[in-house]
C-alpha cells in the first residue's frame, strides 16, 4: 500500500509515515544515492528506500556504519549527484567526524542527511540533543514537525545544499519520524541515472592546515549567506494577533502548542513563532517578533537550544523581555513533551486555571496496580536466548571454581538482557563498546571481562578494538551473536550474509576469516540452540589464556520463520505433555519464552501461536516432556 | 472537534496495519488524520500502542489525557495500561484475549500463592472509570469469518459501529479490500461485519450505534 502511494505520478493525498514521507520528498528531488545504517527512529527510511528501489533508478547500500553512510553520500555529492543518509541520534556521533570536516570542504550535488533524535530514550540509550550538531559543524538545520512539513523540506533541503554547497540536516524526533498523516504530494520528475565524468565536474573537496583556515572564513560567510535566506523562508511561521504574550518554537512541540492552546482556551490569543530554520537561526524575525511582546515562552524539547538564542537576541533588541523556558523553570530538559506537560507550563506563565489531568492519571494508576509489566523480551524461538542460557551455566561452573567475570554488554537485540527477568550485564554503552571496555578491564579487574556484540555491531564498530586487544597483549571472551540480520531496526542485511538492500546479492564478508586475520587464536563457531556443547565451550573460553572468541550462530528467529511462511513451509510448535511434567519449572525459571504460561494446573502450557518450534526448550527439560505434535491435547 | 482512538496491544498483533487502513480512509474522505505510533524496540513482545486522531483541528500526535473517545485494546491487560487517556464514559473495544508476559509467569513460578490476572477483574475496573465496553471475542469471530488472521478487521467493524466515529464505513471496507492480500478479502469482510454486528450488540443500549 505504502509503494503505491510512493510511486504516484499525480498531486495526490496519501496517508504516509512521517519516515514514508522523507523518502517521497527525496524521490521527488530526484535522489541517486542513498545510503544508511538502520537505527530507531529512522529505521523505516531505509527499508521503504529499499522496497521501492525497484520502481526506481537510485543507487542505494546499507553501509557498515553511520560514518561510511555518510561518505558514501559525500562521494556522490563530490560528483553532483543528489544524496541521502539518515540515522538515528547516536548515529551522529559515529558520522561527526565526516560531517565536521565537510562543513569546511562543502559539497557539490545536494546532500541530505537526517538525523532522527529520541527525546524520552524509547529506543536509545540517551537522549541526546542533536540540534548541536548544526552550529558545531557550521551546517544549516531544519526541524518538521509534521509528515508534511518533512516531506517539502527534504526536497528543499536539496535545493539548499546546491545553491550553498554544503551538506543540510534535517533533524526530527520520534514523534515525527514515528508520525502519519496525509500529505499532499508533488509531482515527481525524474532523470535517467546517469555516471558523470569527473573531469567534467572536477572541483577540491580537501581541508588542512592553511587551507582550513580559508575555508573556516568561507564557511562562517556562507553560514551568515544562509541566515539571510532563512529570514525568506516559509518554514518559520509568525502568527501575529497582536498580543504582548508570545511563544517561540519549534518540530513537534509546535504542535503540542496549539493543542495546548485549544485546551487553554487561548486559540488566536497569542502570537506565535515557529521555527523551521532552526540552524541559523533568523535572527531578524525571532527580533521582530519579540519586540512587540513583554513575555515570551520558548517550546521546544530537551537543551534550551532556541530559547539561549531568545536571550541573546533579547539583549540587543527588548532588554527587559520576559523570558519562560527551561530556563526560568516552567519546562524541564528531562523527556519528551505532551500536550498536557505544556499545556500546563502555558497556563502558568499566562496565569489561567491549569487544566487537571493528574487525577487522570492517579486513578488510572491505582486501577492498573493488578497488571503486569510487558517489558520487550527475546521472541519465541530466538536464538540469544539460548546462547544466554548456555552463558549462565558456564558462568556459574567458573563461579564453582571461585571464578568471576565482568560481562560487557552491547547494542542489538541482545541488549534485552538489562530488562527484566533476565538482568544480568554489568555494562552496556554504545555500537561495539563492549570490546574496547573489555581492553581497559583487562587492565584493571581481577575477573575475566566477557564482552558481547552482535554480527551488526561487530563490523560497525568492535574491529578495531579487536586489533587493539591483539596487539596489546589484551585478554577476554568475546562472544559474538551471529543471526545473520541487523535483528534490532528490522531485520535488515548486513555483511554476515549475502543478502543486500532491495534484495539484491553482495558478498560475505566472514566473522571467523576477520578474527583469525587480526590474530586471535581461539575462534570457535557453535550453533547457538546447541546449548548443552555451548556450556563446554563458552567455559573454554572463559578459561583461555588470551582473547577467546566465540561465534554463537543462528538465523533471527523472527526473519527465519517470515521466510518459512513465505515459502510456505510448515512450523510446528512443542506441546507439554502433561502426563510427563511434574512442574519442576526448569523451563520457566531458565528460558524465560513468552510462548510460556501456566495452565490451570499451574503446569506449563506452550502457545500454539507464538512458539515456533526451536526445540531449546525441549533440550533443557530434565523430565523429557516437552515434544512435537504426538503429545496430548 | 476531533475524534481520537487510543489503539493498544502486544507487538506482533498489527497495530500499524490496522492504523494504516484508517488513515487511508480518512485520506480517501478528505478527512484530516495524524497518529503518534511507538513500535520499534516495545516490537518484541513489548507493550505498542498507536494514537489516532481524526479532525481538522487534531494537532498533536498524542491525545491528551482523558480526550479518547475509543480505547481499543487488542489485548486484555494492555486497556489497562493506557486507560488515562480515555474520556470518562467513553467507549473501550476489548478482545477477550490475555497474553502473559513472561514477568508474570515468572513470579507465578516463585510464588505459588501467587495468580495470573483475570480478564473479570481487567473489565471490573475498566467498567469503573466509568466506561462503555464491548468485550469483543475477535479470534471466534476472525474464525467464524473464516480466517484467524482478520481479529483487526474484527475491530474496524467494530468501529464502523460507533455513531460518533467520523470515517464512512465504504471508506473503511475500500482501504482493507486493498491492504489484505487478494484471497483473505471476503473473509476479511466477513470479519468486518461479524465485528460490527459485536460491538452493536455490546455497545447500542448505552451509545448511538450503527446497524
């Protein structure tokens, strides 16, 4: 449904994801190259690239990390082409090096790049507030707020980087990115693909030492060149009816305003500012639109990123402007925004009666006191479980013999591990920490450090502290959790198989073949359902004098029976045999399996429609009564 | 005035499926829609919920507290989870099915004393806020139509129910005629219609309804 709306000719209205929109707005600006890192909130930009490649001519990769994402869009860009990227907040640290830098070459063909902040940290580990990117890197910044919005500025975003020659970023939050609504579309016009011959293009994309310093010069008339464009722009929106009270802000906050002002009573009763341009800022019309006002409110979620600006520009043009933010204590920097948080901010400022919505929550909290939590868990069938198991036991056969560890965990499906039942990490930071950590812990603890990552997350990032653990003598476990797809964003391709974007086949790059070449010495790979062998081996590893890796493969579950059913192929779930179990729960105290759950003889019962027959737990059962189909009703 | 539908289950039931199907009906009747989605790591089993928001002047992706109309609950316990946001006397569609998370068999496990939540008790204290809830058997009904698979078009005839609700029912069966694959359509109507029939039967003493 989504890549019919996609590919439509005609201006036509079509319910869309903001993240769906993104990718129309960038289609319609004719983009050749695209290339992404899957991460939360921006996941879906890549993968609708991807299921639309066929109808179109783009070139499109999954690159191993955000930063070769990037300098694959800036390899285009050097020679004219229209490029895209995006990623997730953190992404941004990995890429800034690039990003940095190419704010002082500049670019040529248009190069977007979006980055997908998480205000409240649904799917990351901080909350980081990518706005500063922008100023860091001397790089313009726009902030939809709404499907819409993200579409007309991707492809004007384009217009943009050609016409300054320098990269832009759009920059959202999940609740943009994770957003619908129906977007009128524009034509769509596109060229041919075509290679350009550098020759014909041919300009100097380099920066150091005195060169650097002309280009910073360059850089800092380009960014006042883009202020003064910014001032034209219809993204920043002044509403004006003439009051002395206004509110500045800016992406979804924005629409948490005039929700907000609805319940307040108070539509069309101040002046509002809603900034498009976050980055540089317009300074002349937050200026003009401050100077009619004695308050001002600044909306906007995270760091008082625009309303430091609202001060600074206060000082010049209205000294005595008063001014509500983070600031002044009426928001916090803490979580993401609602329409109720700012509603009641607003009617404190404005002094109006705030509207209740504590009791509403109070009474629904005492309601739901019967109900359990739903943490995210392992699925039925997926394969870190079982590998988790097997750890846990080898773990504890090293603690019978007085042996401890310090277990590094990373990011991927496995980082689950923190939520309960199963809590067991003692650390978990960012793409490939574990492995660096496990170097600085080799150093400095009496344990054994034990560092995870998965087939993703090892070619992202863990490689080169793989090198450094060789090269310093360092020693630990590194167990590496191969199930073929980056699981977490949604199962996309990586190295670990043939499988491309768009369906298409690259070559294999093997996990084994990269630790034997840096010069590890133990590498072994096991099945990771084989949970009994994996005992034996993890407990090798954990003993063995040097860096240990183990590679525990087996395809994600979920992919794995997507591409069952798709093939029609059967599964078959297990059943209990209730004539067998005698309840002694070693399948509910060690698996954890959300097919689990008791039966009204408080004996465990499998759900026929979430197991998908891995068999593990059938291994575990001391009594032997977990079976395929032949068991009773 | 909008119309706001607070959509809630467990990951892997087709929330965003079910959302997409409304929201190009509403495109289809030129009616304004916008939803704040949360899936992605709540996939897993997690707890996913969608608001919906229909009308001109639906700004923000988020309802506001106690301002949905609909709470519809594709699982028992998760209407509970949510239930701050629906109005007071407003309207809860509640698939009679339970899925335990592994957190409580767990603590059924080391507490023997210890019991799993029951939907009597979830609808007792739905029933409380006060609300109007039609508890929907959608996999009898998904299977009566022919499919196990169409518990959500179960819940869009169920909506189609709802007088208030602002989408044309035509609207609604166009946009499942072309989001279900080709050979699930009848059954998927048929699931339509026994879910409409449902929530009527539930719902009409106490809210205008549709037959």
């Amino acid at each position: 449904m989504v890549l019919e709306n996609l590919v439509l000719q005609e201006n036509k209205k079509v319910f869309l994801l903001c993240n769906e929109a993104i990718v129309r707005g960038a289609l319609e600006a004719d983009v050749k190259v695209v290339a992404f890192y899957p991460g939360a909130p921006a996941s879906e930009i890549l993968d609708t690239f991807s299921e639309a490649a066929g109808s179109f001519d783009y070139r499109m990769e999954i690159s191993t990390n955000e930063k070769v994402a990037l300098e694959v869009c800036a390899g285009a860009s050097f020679a004219g082409l229209r490029s895209l990227t995006a990623m997730k907040s953190v992404g941004t640290n990995v890429a800034a090096d690039t990003l940095f830098t190419l704010g002082y070459t500049g670019v040529q063909g248009g190069l977007v790049m979006i980055i997908a902040d998480d205000p409240h940290a649904h799917s990351s580990q901080t909350e980081q507030d990518g706005r500063f990117f922008a100023p860091a890197s001397y790089i313009p910044m726009l902030e939809p707020a709404t499907p819409q919005e993200a579409k007309d500025m991707t492809k004007k975003a384009f217009e943009i980087s050609e016409k300054f020659r320098v990269p832009v970023i759009i920059r959202t939050v999940t609740r943009v990115n994770h957003q619908s609504g129906v977007v009128q579309l524009d034509r769509m016009e596109r060229k041919p693909f075509a290679r350009v011959k550098w020759v014909d293009v041919k300009q100097r994309f380099y920066t150091l030492g005195e060169i650097a310093r002309q280009n910073k010069l360059k850089m800092l008339e380009r960014t006042a060149a883009l202020r003064a464009e910014f001032e034209q722009s219809n993204f920043n929106v002044v509403t004006e009816v003439g009051a002395d009270v206004g509110i500045v802000t800016s992406s979804v906050s924005y629409l948490y305003v005039l929700e907000a002002l609805k319940m307040l009573n108070q539509v069309s009763k101040v002046n509002l500012l809603k900034i498009g341009t976050s980055y540089p800022l317009p300074e002349k019309t937050v200026a003009s639109f401050i100077q009619k006002l004695k308050k001002v409110i600044v909306v906007e979620e995270l760091s008082p990123f625009l309303e430091k600006e609202v001060y600074v520009i206060a000082k010049k043009v209205k000294p005595d402007l008063e001014i509500f933010g983070k600031l002044s204590g009426v928001f916090s920097e803490a979580w993401e925004y609602n329409p109720n948080i700012v509603a009641k901010a607003l009617a404190s400022v404005l002094s109006l009666p705030s509207p209740q919505f504590e009791e509403f929550i109070d009474e629904a909290r005492k309601l739901r006191t019967i109900i359990p939590d739903r943490f995210p868990t392992f699925c039925a069938g997926c394969p870190h479980r079982a590998t988790f198991v097997a750890l846990n036991q080898a773990f504890r056969i090293q603690k019978a013999k007085g042996k401890s560890h310090f277990f590094a965990s990373d990011i991927g499906c496995y980082s689950m591990w923190v939520f309960p039942p199963i809590a067991e990490p003692d650390s978990s930071l960012c793409m490939g920490a574990s492995v660096g950590l496990a170097n600085g812990l080799s150093y400095s603890i009496e344990e054994r450090p034990v560092a995870v990552v998965g087939d993703s997350t090892f070619y992202h990032a863990a490689i080169p502290a793989i090198i450094d653990a060789v090269h310093n003598g360092n020693k630990f476990t590194l167990i590496i959790l191969d199930n073929s797809v980056t699981a977490m964003t949604g199962q996309q391709p990586n190295p670990s198989t043939t499988n491309l974007a768009a369906g298409k086949l690259g070559k294999q790059v093997s996990i084994e073949s990269i630790c034997r070449a840096i010069g590890l010495e133990f590498v072994e790979t096991v099945d990771s359902y084989d949970v009994k062998n994996n005992v034996d081996v993890f407990s090798r590893a954990l003993e063995f004098d040097g860096v240990a890796a183990v590679i525990s493969r087996r395809e994600c579950a979920l992919y794995h029976d997507r591409n069952k059913r798709r093939k029609g192929e059967p599964i078959v779930p297990l059943r209990v045999d209730k004539e067998v179990c005698k309840r002694p729960y070693t399948c509910m105290r060690t698996f954890y399996c959300p097919a689990y759950e008791l039966d009204e003889d408080r004996q465990p019962r499998i759900s026929q429609e979430l197991c998908d027959g891995c068999s593990v737990c059938a291994e575990l059962c001391p009594l032997g009564s977990v079976k395929r189909k032949e068991a009773g009703p | 005035m909008s119309y706001n539908v607070f959509l809630c289950g467990v990951g892997g039931q087709g929330l965003v499926l079910l959302t997409s199907v409304i929201g190009s009906a509403c495109a289809k009747s030129g009616l304004k829609a916008v939803t704040g989605e949360m899936y992605g790591l709540s996939q897993r089993s997690g707890s996913v919920f969608v608001h919906l928001r229909i009308g001109d002047d639906a700004y923000s992706p988020l309802i506001p507290y106690g301002s949905a109309d609909v709470l519809l609950s594709l699982e028992s316990i998760e209407a509970l989870r949510y239930l701050e946001f629906l109005k007071k006397s407003g309207i809860i569609l509640l698939n009679d099915r339970i899925v335990h998370p592994p957190i409580e068999t767990s603590k059924l496990v080391t507490d023997r004393t210890a019991n799993y939540v029951a939907i009597e008790e979830i609808v007792a204290r739905l029933q409380s806020w006060p609300a109007n809830i039609a508890l929907i058997k959608a996999l009898d009904l998904a299977k009566q139509a022919g499919n196990a698979l169409t518990e959500n078009s179960v819940f869009l005839g169920c909506l189609s129910a709802i007088k208030a609700f602002p989408v044309e029912e035509n609207a609604i069966v166009e946009s499942i005629v072309e989001a279900v694959p080709k050979k699930t359509v009848e059954q998927n109507l048929s699931a339509f219609k026994l879910g409409k029939k449902a929530a009527f039967d539930g719902l009409c003493k106490n809210v205008e309804c549709r037959e």
